[in-house]
C-alpha cells in the first residue's frame, strides 16, 4: 500500500484569505511555526472571541491539530481570542472555552463547529452545550456558525491533492484515471441528511475528474461500511484504487482507515492500493474558516434543515430549535468507543436511523 504524504509534496500558493493582500505559502501538514508565513488579516468589524469546537479525538496528534489550527488562524488576526475546545473525548470541553470568554469579560461570543458536516454533533450536541452554558451565565449571547459544509475550496483542496497522484514519483506504473476506482470514505453519522452530503460531495469530486468511477462508504455509524466500499470497488477490477478518507484531522478513525486498507492490499496484491491522508492544517480551509467567522457576524448563517430528522421530531417548537431536550452526551453509539455499534446490522440500521435519540 502506498500511503501519499502530501506535506512533503504539496504546496499550495494562495493570495487571499476573505480580503488578504498578501500572498503565502503552506505546506500541507506540516508544523504549525512553518506552515504560515507572517502574514495578518485585517481584523473584523466586530471584535468578540471565537470558540472553535472540535469533534474531539482520544489521538494526542488529532488533538493537537485542531488547537494548531486554531493558533494559525488567531495568528491571522490577533485582534480578538480564538480559543479551541471539543465536544468530547478530550479537553478543554466546551464550558471551559466558554468560561474562558466571560474571564476575559467577553458576553457576545462567536462559536464555529469545525466539522465537516452538519450532523447530530452539530444540530444537537454542540447547541445542547451552549444551552448549558448560558444556564450558568444568562448574560451571555452565543452567535452559533455554519459547519465547513461543501465549498469550492475544499473541492480545489482534493483536486490539487489527487492531481499528485498523476506524477511519475507518486504513480510509478502510470496507471492511468480510467483504470482507476476512486473511494471516498466519510465518517459517518446517525443522520441521514449528513450521510446524503457525503455522497453529494464524492460525487462533485468524481465529476470530471476521469476516473473509472467513485465508490462512497464509511468507517463508522452508517452503511456501506469501509470494507463493503472496497468489495464494490473491485467490482470493476481496477489497475489502482484511491483511497480518500474525508477527515480534516488524524485520529483512531484515521488509523482504523489505515489498517484496514493495508489489509485490503495483502489480500488483493494485483491492485494498486493508495491511501491520502486527511486534510490536516491547510490554507484553503483556513480561508474556508474565515467566511465562517463572518458569516456569524454579518448573521448569515445558513443550514439545511428542511430534511433534517431532529427538526422533524421537533415539529412545532419554534423556540428552542435543533437543540431540544436534555441530552446525556453518553455518546453510546459513538465508534471510537467499545460499546456495541447499534448500526451494526444493516436490517436493524433501516429501522433505527429516522429515530432521533
């Protein structure tokens, strides 16, 4: 199996972020003191601390990515704190960050999730937390973002990544597109809506793309799961399959990924097997970042929610919006965790997925 390293291989020029005027270099992945080059942006009109909530991962270098992230794009603008915290799994947890804020004497605070998706971590649990947040300080005002959702920028960030995969030193049998079944793997999640993105994403990132085809499936939750997506894509007994795990960060999901298509390489050893790896700190998603922040303060914000199953069970109750009820954050259906995987079988999965927990 041939595992791409981008960070020694890609970089990315880019000469704007929202209404940056100078132009840098960054390399992907790579550390945070040579990622940016200094560079600054102008500070935004209003002035309040922004909360970037990650997933959360028990991987010390998946933690470390999304507080590395998140100093980069403060060291863009220092005009205002950026502070990091997660929903689960590790620290500092979302009432830290929050209290963070109101120490500094902060009541308005922009608050991100830096997801990929908008799933039930980000209509459910992250706003749950919020709500207990202002139970403790009433005088705070949270103005809730928009996840990095499906972008032109995180297209070009996969096209440019792909691309690589042409050259002579990363495709040493020039195998060509056409011989090639691309398989798009996405976390995913107990709603439906997310896991529908997913698809729609691997789809744009195969159109026009030339290759054979584009297999999509999941590491966790929801079906087909990751070894189903390679038996599918061997259907077309391809010379190489591309392996694309849309992950913004490393972490155990990653490693599953990565275990799994080593394996995949051992058993079918006539197919060319290459893994990319996850997205790791990138000026594109940076930029992706900063639309986001603004989008909080020029109010916005816009989701999906239309087909979404917790606005559907909570029909009627204009109040409170995604965020109804009390919720545990046991997190019992969460793959990282050895409890039993609810979605396992895929009879029982059909019967379970419109239910909101």
């Amino acid at each position: 199996m041939a595992f791409i390293q981008t960070s020694d291989t890609l970089t990315t020029q880019f000469s704007s972020l929202s209404n940056l005027s100078a132009a840098a270099k960054v390399t992907t992945n790579s550390a945070p003191d040579d990622s940016i080059q200094p560079i600054k942006l102008p500070p935004l009109s209003i002035q309040r601390p922004l909360l970037m909530v990650g997933h959360g991962t028990r991987n010390p270098k998946g933690r470390q990515d999304l507080v590395d992230f998140a100093s980069i794009y403060h060291q863009l603008d220092p005009s205002r704190p950026v502070i990091p915290c997660f929903l689960e799994l590790t620290e500092p947890n979302i009432q830290v960050g929050v209290d963070q804020c109101v120490e500094q004497g902060y009541t308005d605070i922009s608050v991100l999730p830096i997801l990929l998706f908008a799933a039930r971590h980000n209509k459910f649990d992250v706003t749950n937390e919020l709500d207990r947040a202002k139970k403790r300080h009433p005088n705070l005002t949270f103005h809730y973002g928009r996840h990095f959702g499906i972008t032109p920028a995180i297209l070009d960030l996969w096209k440019a990544r792909l691309a690589l995969l042409d050259t002579p030193e990363n495709n040493p049998n020039r195998i060509t597109r056409e011989e090639t079944t691309l398989l798009f793997i996405g976390r995913g999640s107990s709603d439906p809506d997310a896991n529908g993105d997913v698809y729609k994403l691997a789809r744009m990132v195969w159109e026009g793309s030339g290759y054979h085809t584009v297999e999509t499936c999941f590491i966790g939750i929801t079906h087909p799961r990751l070894e189903e997506g390679f038996r599918r894509s061997h259907f077309y007994q391809p010379k190489r399959i591309i392996v694309l795990p849309y992950f913004m960060f490393t972490g155990v999901l990653m490693e599953k990924i990565g275990a799994i298509a080593a394996q995949q390489q051992r058993l079918t050893p006539q197919v060319e097997i290459v893994t990319l790896p996850e997205m790791g700190i990138h000026p594109l998603l940076l930029q992706v970042l900063r639309d986001r922040e603004i989008e909080t303060q020029l109010g916005q914000v816009a989701m999906n929610c239309e087909a979404c199953k917790f606005r559907l069970a909570a029909k009627g109750d204009t109040d409170h919006g995604h965020h109804h009820g009390h919720h545990d954050h046991g997190h019992h259906h969460h793959p990282n965790q050895s409890s039993p995987d609810p979605y396992a079988q895929p009879e029982k999965y059909h019967q379970r997925i419109w239910q909101v927990p």
